[in-house]
C-alpha cells in the first residue's frame, strides 16, 4: 500500500532583538544629565521609558534586574560599536575588531564587557561563524550584567543557535534555565522547546507541550499547528493529525500539501475512502498537478475492491493531460485493472506498452500469461520466449508457462524441455521436478 509521507520541516528562526545600551545614570557626562545617547535617539523620552519599564518581558523573573551605571566614553564606545556593527561589511569588520580590543582589556569588565560580547555574537551570527556566536552568547550571561531583559533575550538566542545547530540536548538546558528564572509562559518562547524536542524524537513530551500550547491559545499560530500535525503523525495518531489538518484548511483552502496530508493522514488510519474523498475534491477543482498527485488517487483505489474502473479512468484522464508519466507501473496497473474488469483486448495494449518501455521481461510475462488464457497458444510462445531474452528476475516461472503452452500445442518433447529448464531454478524446481516424475520424464 502507498503511504503518504508528512514532510514538514520546523526550522527554529533566532528572534529579533533591539540592542540599544540600557543605560540608568551617566556619571560622567557634563551635559546636565543628558547623554549624547539620548540627543541621537538611542533613549526613549522620560514618559516611554517609564513605561517600558512598567512592561518588562521577563516580569515574573527570580533574577535581580541590575542597575546600570556607564561613563559617557563607554556609551560612546558601545554606540560606535553598536553602529559599525548593522553597517556594512566592512563597517562590521571594524566592529568585530574594535570588540576584540575592548574584551581584551582586563578593565572592560561588568555591562560593558556582557554588552559588547553580545554585539560581537551577532556580528559571528551574521558572519555564519555559529560557533564563535555560541562563545559570545556565553561570555555575555557569563558576565551576568545586562538587564534582565536582554539577559533572558541573550540566553533565548543561545538556546535557539544550539538547537538550529544539531545541539538540541544542549539548547534545552539553556532553554530549560531560560524557564525556571525568568519563568516565562510566552508561548512563543515555549514552541521552541517543543521544536527542539520534535528534533530530538522526543515525540510524547513535544507531543504533551505544543497541545497545551494550542488549547491555551485563542487563535494559535499555523505553525504551532503544523508541528502538532507532525507530532499526531509520529505517535501513530493520524486521526488527531486529521483534525489539526481540516482546521488549517479551513484557514487556508488553497494550500494543496495541507490537504493531501489530509488524504494521507486517513489512509494511515485505514480510511481509504475518506483519502479518496479528498483526493477526487482536489481533482474536482484541478489541484491534481503533478505525476505524484495522480499515482496517490489511482493507488487508492487501487486498494479498495470494485474500483477497476475508477482506476482506469484516473490513469486515462491524467496520460491524456499530460501530468502521469508514461511508465511500466502506471502501464501495468491499467492492464490489471482492464483485466479484472474482464476488458482483455484493453489490458492485452496496455501490456504492450508496458512492454515496450520495461528494461527486463516482467511486463511481458504478463502479456505472454493473458495470451495463454485466452487460448492464443503461438503468441503465448512467442511472447514468453520474448520475456526470456529481455531478461527476468525468476526465469523458471516463465519456462513453466512455456512448458503448459508446448503441453496445450501438444509437443511433448518441447514440453519435457522446458519443464526441465523450470527445475534449474529455485522458485519453480520443486512443481517442476514433481511434474517430470509423474510424466516419467529423465
């Protein structure tokens, strides 16, 4: 039986983050009490800020969020860095080294040193250098001196790069940190652990979490769905697959691989009707597209008694459009279904086609066969003597139908002979020696 196959890949996407220094007092500065921050826009006004702070992102966490105190030569030093580093190329080259020489200093220590490793991860992180982002990301929570809302943010991106790096068990223990000390319920923070898990083939617990995660949420993200989708499938639950999959198609009626998950998700569950129901509303409004699309229909009904002829006319229609390749299976199929629909001369054609285009003798074999039971004796012999020279994967089956053909002919020795060629091979030596003791045959 054809399965389909639910091919959904969950790639976790690092989140954006705005990196403006947080910045409480400048102690330094002799522009009575305004830093040139503020004049360039990097501060909010008195009013937003207030308000920010009122609506931090992290607002049930254990940890203390720190007060942070800078020099007016330090703000200018990490705004500097900060705008070298969304620059261009070069601009970032001479951010990344300008980041270099300030963690090399021992007196860099505290936000400055957190705050700049973290530029100094984006900067790897826009390079492609995961690994030295993962350093960076350390060194900045290592230095436990941003505020807690880029601290959390810091270590959310470092759970996310480990995860996209194939380091999934080690993500979700930064992610599992991430949890327990900003205690977090954002649930787009918490589908990241579940992709992680997904990725891990931690299948029942990604399964328990992205569920709560879709009935605690009013209007839950397709992609939460999708993955739950993918999940149902792993757990051996289709029909629950089915379920997520026709919410996501009423939300998205056009969306051909939704719905041929769909059909794919009922015939694991043994629903083939169901599947074929699917499918043919999908031909109906001509979404049936390509090769793949019109093997899964005519495979299906292939597999449910009485369809030959539903069969027949799913494989014409899509030769005719041009859409189902031109095969041995798709050949073969037709044939068989022709003949079980008692329709000889159409499945004798389609053989032949099969024939022609067939790199050994199989589909010939089966020509040679229905031939042989239509009483056509001399193109039975001819036929299974073309199956022989193209080559067979078990030749003794067609010596065998050699030998009742030169039977039914009436030539003995000729039947003797091949039935004595159909005793050198293991699938047929024991019918056929069994045959050459009762005719007394040596």
């Amino acid at each position: 039986m054809m399965r389909f196959v639910v091919l959904m890949l969950f790639t976790v996407t690092l989140l954006a983050t705005s990196w403006a220094p947080a910045v409480a007092q400048d102690t330094d500065s002799s522009q009575s009490g305004r830093s040139k921050y503020e004049d360039r826009g990097v501060r909010k006004n008195k009013s937003q800020d207030k308000e920010e702070k009122a609506q931090p992102l992290f607002p049930l966490a254990t940890r203390e969020d720190p007060t942070i105190r800078l020099s007016s030569r330090d703000q200018r030093k990490i705004q500097k860095l900060l705008d070298l580093s969304q620059g261009e190329s070069e601009q970032q080259a001479e951010a990344q080294a300008m980041g270099e020489d300030m963690l090399a200093n021992p007196k860099v220590t505290g936000y400055t040193r957190a705050f700049v490793s973290r530029v100094m991860a984006d900067i790897r992180l826009e390079q492609d250098d995961v690994q030295g982002a993962i350093h960076y990301l350390q060194t900045a929570l290592d230095a436990d001196a941003l505020s807690n809302d880029q601290h959390f943010q810091t270590m959310l991106v470092l759970a996310q790069t480990l995860i996209n790096e194939d380091r999934a068990e080690e993500g979700i223990v930064v992610f599992d940190r991430l949890i327990a000390e900003s205690k977090t319920d954002n649930p787009d923070y918490l589908i990241i652990k579940a992709n992680a898990l997904y990725q891990l083939e931690r299948y029942p617990e990604a399964l328990e979490l992205a569920k709560q995660l879709v009935a605690a949420s009013p209007e839950p993200k397709p992609s939460w769905q999708r993955l739950l989708v993918a999940l149902y499938a792993q757990t051996e639950q289709p029909l629950e697959a089915a379920k997520v999959l026709k919410t996501l198609i009423a939300a998205d009626p056009t969306d051909k691989a939704l719905r041929t998950n769909l059909a794919g998700m009922y015939q694991e569950a043994g629903d083939n009707d169901a599947a074929v129901a699917v499918l043919n509303e999908m031909r109906a409004q001509g979404l049936l597209t390509t090769d793949r699309d019109y093997r899964a229909l005519y495979s299906l009904y292939a597999n449910i008694e009485g369809h030959d002829a539903d069969v027949i006319a799913v494989i014409n229609e899509g030769l005719e459009k041009g859409i189902l390749e031109e095969n041995v299976q798709v050949y073969t199929v037709l044939a068989q279904s022709h003949y079980f629909s008692d329709q000889i001369p159409q499945a004798i054609e389609a053989y032949k086609k099969a024939s022609e285009i067939a790199s050994d003798g199989a589909p010939t074999l089966n020509l040679a066969r229905i031939y042989a039971t239509e009483g056509r004796m001399a193109e039975a012999k001819a036929t299974a003597n073309e199956a022989l020279a193209k080559g067979l994967p078990a030749p003794g089956h067609a010596w065998v139908l050699l030998g009742q053909v030169e039977h039914n002919l009436g030539n003995r020795a000729a039947t003797a002979a091949a039935m004595k060629e159909a005793a050198k091979y293991p699938e047929t030596k024991a019918n056929a020696e069994e045959w050459l003791r009762k005719n007394k045959v040596r």
